[in-house]
C-alpha cells in the first residue's frame, strides 16, 4: 500500500502530461489541415481572374476545417495579398495566411512562469495562377 501512495501521484502527473501533450498535438494538426484548406480556397480565381473568396470568406473556411475543438477565432487569421513584378512576365499574386491561435492547457504542471497556454503559429504561402485555378 505504501509503495501506491507513492507511486499514483507521479503516475496521475504523467498521465496528465501525455493526454495534454495529445491535445495540443491533436491541435496543431488539425490548425495545419484548415491553413492548407484556407490557400486551397484563397488561389482560386473567377473567369476575370480575380479572386473566388472574399477575405471573410477564407477566414470562414479556416475556421470551419479546424472544427469546434479550440476553434480559431476570426481575429487570430491574418490574410494578405502581395504582387511580385517581373520584367517581361506576367505578375505574380501571393496569398499569405498566417494564424497564431493560443492553445490553453487542462493541466499547465509543466509550463514555466504559471502560464496556462502556449500559442501555435503556422504560416503558408500560395500562389495565384491565372488560369489554372
């Protein structure tokens, strides 16, 4: 009995550990699917080659792939377009969408300086290709 009351405390802490760590890993996956979901949408173009999705719209998109377990709020998706000229070629338009979403832990025991969450930041880049899309 007495080799339990010493045992079950560190078993619970490492129990705790592996099912948080599972989450956020659970987490960062399932942040990564919707950022490749959100270029997918936001490389598509229209019969005038102008974009298919508004930003709200991508942002959406983003929002409904990562699901409803820590969902991603709207303010956390950064979304910006840039063209890159070159001479003698057409121009070339970048969508670049970047999401820093906190994921708060159940059991913070091993986080420094009593913090509860730790953000994840993920970063794509697509390129929009008249008429491929």
């Amino acid at each position: 009995m007495t080799e339990l009351t010493i045992a079950l405390p560190l078993v619970i802490v490492l129990l705790s550990a592996v099912v948080d760590f599972g989450l956020y890993l659970h987490d960062y996956v399932a942040l990564e699917g919707a950022l490749r979901a959100g270029a997918a949408a936001a490389i598509q173009l229209d019969e005038n080659d102008g974009s298919t999705f508004t930003d709200d719209e991508i942002r959406n998109i983003i929002q409904l792939s990562k699901g409803l377990m820590n969902p991603v709020a709207s303010g956390e998706i950064r979304i910006s377009r840039r063209v890159r000229h070159r001479f003698l070629l057409p121009d070339q338009i970048w969508v670049e969408i970047e999401v820093i979403h906190p994921h708060v832990f159940l059991f913070p025991l091993f986080l420094p300086n009593g913090r509860n969450s730790l953000n994840i930041s993920s970063r794509i880049e697509a390129l929009q290709v008249p008429g491929l899309s």
